[in-house]
C-alpha cells in the first residue's frame, strides 16, 4: 500500500465512524441504507489487519452513492453525516481508482476495457456529486439544476433540440466546414507554386489564427441576413485559415530525398503532387481538419448570439438564459457537446483509415 | 570518349555559392565509366562523392565542364530514364504498400497495369522480398526496406544504377549479405553500377574501378583497377590481392591528407 | 549531401526586407481588393441616396469617392475603419464610453485576470496530472474530449449565472462581478489548452534523459525541476499563445448577452443593434490588435525565459 493509499483508506475509515457515530441519535429506521453502507465504511479499516481488494472499494463507492441518492429528500434539513456519507462514498471511488490505476500497465491506454474504467467512474462521480449537492443542498434552479432535471427536460423537448440542431449543426455548420476547409485548401493548392505568394499569405494566415475572428458575426449577419448563410459564412471564415496554413505547410510536409526520388523519374508537378505531396500533407489536413471542426461549431454558434430566426442552438442558449431557463440551456449545451464529440469522432475514425501508415496512428 | 562510355567527365567542376562564401564542391573532375563497370566514390565527409552522383543524375547543376550520360545532357538522361537511383534512406512511402512502391516509378512513367504486375514480381524476385509484396514499408527491417528501394530502382530497366550510400545506415552483418546479393545481382543484369561508400572494404569488394576521392576541393586523386575475378565470395577478403587493393586505397585517402589536417 | 544541406542552411537565412516584401504585397492586394468591393457592395445604397436626392448625371469618381465614404456602409473602407479607430482612441479621454481604449481595457481586464487563473491552474493541474496515475486516468480523457466540444456556448450561461452569484450571493459591486463572471470564461478557455500543452511538455523528456536522472538516484522532485520543467518551456508557451487568444475570445463573447455597455464584444453588439458598420469594423480591429499584443507580449516573455534558461535562440 502506497503512503496516499495509507491516508486514504485512514481517513476514508474515520469519515464512516464519524458519521455513523452522528447517525445513531436519530431513530433507527430512517437512513437505513446510509448507515448501512457507513457501518461497512468503519468495517473496511479491517484492510489495516486483513487485505481487502480493490473491487470491495469500488463496490463500497457504488454502494455509498446508492445510498445517498436515493436518501435525497428522506430528512428535512439534510443531516452533516449524510453530506459525510457522500464524502466516504467520493473517497471510496478514490481510493478504487488509486489503486486500479496502480495495477495498470503504467502509459498503457488500453488494459483491455479496465483503463476506460477510471475515467466513466471519474465521471459518474461528478454526476452523483452534483445531483446530490444541488438536490440535497437546495440549490436554486436558475443557478444549477441537477443532472437529472437536465435528462428530463431533453427527453421532453426532443423536438426543439432537434430543430435548433437541425438550424445550427446540419446546415450552418457542415456547410460552412465543408465550403471553408475546401476553400482552404484550394488556394493552399493554388498557391504552392508561387513562393512569392506561400511566404505572402502563410505569415497572414498565421497571425490570423491568433484573432479573435469570430467578431465578424455581427458583419456576416448584417451581409447575409439572420438565417443560416450567415453563420455559415463566419464558419467559412473561420475554418478557412487553420486549412490553408495547415495545408502549405504539410505539401512541404515530404522530404528532401522523397522529392528528389521523383525527380530522378522525371515526374510532372501534378504527379509528384499526387502521388508523394499530398499523401504526405494527409496528417496535416487531418490536423485542420480536427480543429476546425471544433471552430465551426463554435463560430455558429456565437454567430447566433448576435441574430437569429427563432430557431438554433445559440439562438436557444442567449435566449433561455435570459429567461432563466437555465435547464433547457444545459439541455442545449449537452446536445452541442455530443454534437461535437460525435463530429470531431467521426473525422477520427477517417483520419485513422486514411492516414493509418503514420506512426502517431500506427502507434496509437 | 569510348563508344561504350556511360557517364563521361570532363574538367567538371561545382561551386556552391552560400552567405559563407563559395564552396568547391567538385574541382577538375574528369572520369569515364565503360558499360557493365561497378565503380565505387570513397572518401571523406566533403570530398563530392554524393554530389558527384547527384550530379551525374541531374540533382545537382555543374558549374563548369562537361558531363555526358550515355552521350547526352544529365538532364536529357534524365528525362529518358536512364538511371535509377538508390539513395542512403530508402525513401519508401510510407502509404504504399512494397509492391505498390516499387509500382511507383512504373505508374509515373505510363506502364500498363500487366506490364506492371510482371516487372514488379521480376524485381522482388531479384532481390529476395518475394511473398512481402503486400506489407508496408514500416513492417520490414531495415535491411529490407533497402532492398524494396533497389528494386524500385530496377523495376523500369534502366541501364544505370547510382547508389549512394545504400547500407550506410545497416549493421556490418546485414551489410555484407547485401553486398554478396548485389554482387549477384549486377552479374544477373549487366548494368553499369556508379556505388558511393565510406567503407574501404564494401569498395574493394564490390568494385571493378575504385574511385579515390579527397574534399577541399572536392576532386579525383586516385582511380584504381581492380585485377579481382568478377565471381567474388565473400571470403575472398582475406585474399592477399583483395588486401594489396585495400592498402592502395587507403594510401590515396592518406595523401587526401583531409583527417589530419581540417575536421 | 553534406554540401546539398549546407546550401539549404544558406538560403534559409533570408534578409529580412526579402521576408516582409511579399506579405506587404499581398496585404497591399487585400486593401485593393477592399476598396474595389466597397465601389461594389455599396453601390445600391449609393444609386438609393442619388434617386432621392433627383441627382443625375454623377462622374465615375465622384460616384466612387462617395461609395468609400458613406455614413452606413455596407463595407465600410480602410480610411474609415482605421479613422474611426483614431477618432476613438487619440481624439477622446480614455475614460469616456466613447473611447475605445476604454472598452479595450476593460476586454484586456477580464481577458488577462482570466488568462492568468487558466494558466496557473491548467499548469498545477498538468503536475498532478503527470506525478499521479489515477489523475492522469481519471481527468485526461475528460479534457482531452472538452477540446472537442464547444465549450464557449456555455459562456452566456457562465456570465449571467456568474453575476446573479457573485451580486445577489456574495454582495459584490456590479463592475467587479461583471469582471469577475468574464474572467471565468476567460479562465477556463485558457485552461484546457495550457493543461494538455503542459502535459505534453511534461512528458517531453526521452526515456534516457529520464533513465539519466535515475542514475542519479534523483528524487522525483529534482527530476522535475532539472529535467521535465525545463523540457516543457516551449510546450508551455505554444500553449499560452494558444490559450491567451482563447481567453480574449471568451472574454468578448462573455460581453455579448449580459447587456453590458462596456467592452469590444458590447461595442460589436451595439454596433450590429444600430447597423453602425463603421463601429463594428473599428471594434473588431481593436479586438485584433489587443490579440496581437497580447500574442507578442507572451512571445517576449518567452524570449526572456528562453534567454535566463541559456536557450539557444531560435
């Protein structure tokens, strides 16, 4: 046992005892389950005499969260060795991951479905907690809803989640990604012949990734009116650049012995490109490819703060946090995070097939 | 200039023009190389053994002098494929498969997708990687990702084979396997083999003609025949000619007089 | 091959009027191409102001001088964006609404306060993250994936939920909360780039440097600081570059729905409220300009780090 895991599985034992011992002035029936669960928390410091395993860690932590959430609303006020209980059953899935990450391979990502243990019981973690706190602790709705409430409100407004994704995601966003990455990387085609103009513009297109580009909403909206072209053009805008600097640079990408080869066989410009300059940008584009995917659903959706039909993701967030529906907002905000993950996954999953000989995907 | 000369040099001389001042990188070159010869460039860092092989293949432009590649410009040469050139790293594409990188030069220079197929099977079997046809580059040794390039260099039957450096980078033991297959392999194809080594050795062992090299300028000191059988096994190393050859090769590195001196 | 590379060295090495020569072409085309689009895009406008007025017969130059200085162009012209932008910060007290610099500093206030949380967290966070395992497992697939979401839509949220906080709970006046719930975003655009830059920089060493230090018998923590530190300066301030212009963007957006009245991203929406195009196009070269500073202010700290460290100069 390492010192950490010493001190947690000491403090993780006095947390139950103290808690159990605030328990026992109530009458026995109520919190059954927590003081169940807390009087397993005091007998896990047997560890100290007789190992225990890990998975008795992490079946405790299961079992703690269980208890508590499902004891929210059992006492009026909420009693300290409740809030004590959630801290054991926090410091039990701790000590769980402390000690399966110990097991683990060190720097190895896989373990066979063990190492994406750890990360979904970071995460679950983080759900209980906040449910419980902000059920619990009487947290105001307009500042924090519970996880739960959030769930809810997406499963009933199925329909107005979609439209808004329907509006911002499915034509403002893949339009404009597509039209800007495209454009992006025909003129960095277009201009690979022409030093004068590579060292012209890539200086330009490098500095441009630093400005806050998405100021340009207010513009587009004003040129392309308040639906969707404009939003798209400030993701053209947007994802244009990260393209063609990326682009340029990854036709520079080939080596010097690479180019050379191909000259040795006389080949033309295009069949040099085709055949050596452009797979071997590949890695680039797909680098430019992954950020922009990111801008783009940013840059719609900031673009809808500043004008919109009745309809979008970022129309619905600036409008409902006016409202202070704050529920529909996070409801929102799960959609575009899945929205985005999904996106940024499937350019993944093309980017492994396709660049699948370069050693960051070889070695992944 | 022979009718059977392939690469004729005469007074060739390259200057490098850099913010440090002119580098001579070639002085006063002047060399013939006959049809079916195996000559190898040895010498120090500097001395333009590369870059007179760049040279020969249009790499690199001669500043003064005249080269002649089977009679013609460097570049016309180039342009009528008349060389394949192996370089010191294998420069495989990574993407392709072997078969699809030897395929490389074949695609680029408009053969038919059979003639392909036959010349691709012809030169995997001359150099041993048969049955590796359909793996990627990063899956071979280094050794054989070597091989894969000199087939790709054979595939399209060009008469003239300049290497520079080939086995550089691989160790001693996979170094001499390669040596005694290339042997067998230029007495298999007859051509005319322009090789570039640091090693006293490989040069003597490979040979027909060992050109000594020395930088500052880089030029020609000494250019030795040698009386060895062309049928060579690999022991023939201990022979007393082979070593009366290394010895005369080392002399004209020394009157190079480049290690003392500079470095 | 040695003289191949060394003339490659050599013609790397190019003055510096060769370098800016091109960029000040292309940047000369751009402002060409901008006022032939303005002739172009406010030419409606133009013929509308002429048929009311019963004007006939306009020259060709008269019709373009007018199309570059109309009061609410649809493009307005480089003359009048970069006049407004010194009619708005040399001709008026910085202290005043109507000055830009006022609403600049108040952007670069929230943005720097906010840059500096991120990165100081993002950097503590990328130590524990590469000294402990179940952290590294536990947190780094969670940000990892938040780089791919847009978390700049919580901004609105943050801001608004932020103020009602930091006003209503904790008492705190009006402008300092308003800062405060800003900085928040700013904060935490910052932070996820910094961390997983410092991650990385962290991690930077190679097996032997780290074996090196093991013979050493070094503890872990002069490990860190002669050896992973060290290594992760420049991850460290790509990162930074990266998350300061992060932060200014966050701290734009976080002035967009609160019905704030001062900063750049309060000036573009008031701009885009009263079709002020002059104003908005002044206000996004302000915002540009702030970007640019702070990018080159990072680059001069990290010039100086990298001149204490004995770094090479690149």
């Amino acid at each position: 046992m390492s010192q950490l895991q010493y001190f947690l599985s000491l403090v993780t034992g006095g947390v139950c005892a103290a808690a159990l011992a605030l328990s026992l002035v109530t009458p026995f029936e109520t919190g059954l389950l927590l003081k169940t669960f807390l009087a397993l928390g005091v007998l896990s410091l047997i560890r100290f005499i007789l190992p225990l395993g890990l998975w008795i860690d992490g079946i405790l932590a299961l079992l703690g969260a269980a208890a508590v959430l499902i004891s929210i609303g059992v006492f009026t006020p909420t009693p300290p060795y409740f809030w004590m209980a959630l801290v054991a059953a926090w410091l039990f899935g701790w000590l769980f991951v402390e000690r399966l990450s110990k097991t683990l391979a060190p720097r190895l990502s896989d373990n066979g479905g063990l190492g994406l243990l750890i990360p979904v019981v970071f995460g679950l973690s983080i759900l209980v907690i906040w449910e419980v706190a902000t059920r619990a602790g009487n947290v105001p709705q307009v500042i924090l809803p519970p996880p739960s409430m959030i769930w809810a409100r997406i499963t009933a407004s199925v329909p107005t989640l979609f439209a808004d994704f329907q509006q911002t995601f499915l034509k403002a966003v893949l339009i404009g990604y597509v039209l800007g990455c495209g454009l992006g990387f025909v003129v960095a085609i277009l201009i690979d012949r022409s030093p004068f103009l590579k060292s012209g513009l890539l200086p330009l297109g490098n500095f441009v990734s630093a400005l806050p580009i998405v100021g340009v909403a207010p513009i587009m909206v004003m040129w392309f009116g308040f639906d969707w072209p404009s939003k798209a053009a400030v993701v053209i805008i947007m994802t244009f650049f990260p393209m063609l600097v990326n682009t340029v640079a990854g036709l520079n990408a080939s080596s010097a012995i690479e180019r050379d080869l191909m000259r040795t066989y006389a080949a033309g410009y295009w069949q040099t490109l085709m055949k050596l300059r452009l797979p071997a940008a590949g890695p680039f584009i797909f680098n430019a490819l992954k950020i922009n995917s990111t801008l783009a659903l940013i840059g719609a959706i900031v673009a809808e703060f500043f004008g919109t039909p009745i309809v979008g993701m970022g129309f619905r967030i600036s409008t409902e946090v006016g409202r202070m529906n704050v529920d529909m907002v996070w409801a929102e905000i799960a959609v575009a995070a899945v929205a985005g993950s999904v996106f940024y996954g499937v350019i993944v999953l093309i980017e492994r097939a396709v660049t699948f000989w370069h050693p960051s995907v070889r070695g992944a | 200039m022979g009718p059977n000369a392939v690469v004729s040099a005469q007074n060739l001389g390259l200057t490098f023009k850099t913010n440090d001042g002119d580098v001579v990188a070639l002085s006063d070159v002047s060399l013939t190389i006959d049809k079916g010869e195996f000559v190898s460039f040895i010498g120090p860092s500097g001395c333009g053994k590369t870059t007179f092989l760049r040279t020969i293949a249009d790499l690199e432009q001669p500043t003064s002098g005249t080269l002649r590649i089977n009679g013609q410009t460097p570049e016309n040469a180039r342009r009528e494929r008349a060389y394949g050139y192996v370089f010191q790293a294998p420069a495989l594409y990574p993407w392709r498969t072997i078969e699809k990188n030897v395929a490389l030069p074949l695609e680029i220079m408009g053969y038919s997708g059979s003639q392909q197929a036959e010349r691709i099977k012809r030169t995997m079997d001359l150099v041993n990687l048969s049955g590796f046809e359909k793996k990627y580059p990063w899956q071979l040794s280094g050794g054989m990702q070597q091989r894969a390039s000199i087939a790709r260099a054979l595939a399209f039957d060009a008469d003239l084979l300049l290497m520079d450096e080939p086995f550089g980078a691989l160790d001693e033991i996979v170094r001499d396997h390669l040596n005694s297959e290339l042997l067998k392999l230029w007495a298999a194809t007859q051509k005319t083999i322009c090789f570039v080594t640091h090693s006293i050795p490989e040069a003597v062992y490979l040979s027909t003609k060992i050109v000594v090299m020395s930088p500052r300028p880089g030029r020609v000191t000494d250019v030795i025949e040698s009386d060895l059988p062309r049928e060579r096994p690999l022991d023939i190393r201990e022979t007393p000619e082979f070593l009366a050859i290394a010895v005369r090769v080392r002399d004209g590195l020394r009157a190079g007089h480049s290690y003392e001196e500079h470095v | 091959m040695s003289f191949a590379t060394s003339r490659h060295e050599c013609t790397a090495r190019v003055p510096a009027m060769k370098r800016t020569l091109p960029i000040i072409i292309v940047l000369l085309a751009i402002v060409l191409v901008w006022y032939a689009a303005a002739i172009g895009m406010n030419a409606q406008w133009q013929n509308d102001v002429y048929r009311r007025a019963d004007i006939t017969n306009v020259p060709a130059t008269q019709f373009i001088i007018d199309t570059w200085n109309q009061e609410k162009p649809v493009l307005p012209t480089a003359h009048q964006v970069f006049g407004e932008l010194w009619n708005s910060t040399a001709l008026v007290a910085p202290n005043k609404p109507r000055s830009l610099i006022f609403h600049a500093w108040v952007t670069f206030s929230a943005t720097a306060l906010g840059f500096v949380m991120g990165s100081l967290l993002g950097i503590a966070l990328a130590v524990m993250i590469v000294h402990n395992e179940a952290m590294n497992r536990s947190l780094m697939p969670w940000i990892v994936a938040s780089q791919t979401i847009p978390i700049l839509a919580l901004a609105p949220l943050i801001v608004v939920i932020g103020f009602n906080i930091f006003t209503g709970t904790m008492g705190i006046p009006t402008d300092p909360a308003r800062l405060m719930s800003k900085a928040i975003i700013s904060a935490y655009l910052s932070f996820f780039p910094v961390a997983v830059g410092m991650v990385k920089g962290l991690r930077s060493p190679e097996a032997i440097q780290l074996d090196l230090m093991h013979t050493y018998s070094a503890s872990a923590n002069q490990t860190f600081w002669k050896l992973r530190w060290p290594a992760a300066m420049p991850y460290l301030f790509a990162s930074l570059k990266v998350g300061v212009a992060a932060s200014l963007v966050g701290a734009i957006v976080g002035e967009l729905p609160t019905g704030a009245v001062a900063g750049l991203g309060a000036r573009l929406l008031a701009g885009s409220y009263y079709s002020q195009t002059i104003q908005i196009w002044a206000a996004l070269f302000a915002a540009s300009i702030l970007a640019a500073l702070l990018v080159i202010a990072v680059g001069i700290v990290e010039r100086l780090v990298n001149r204490a460290m004995g770094a090479r100069p690149a």
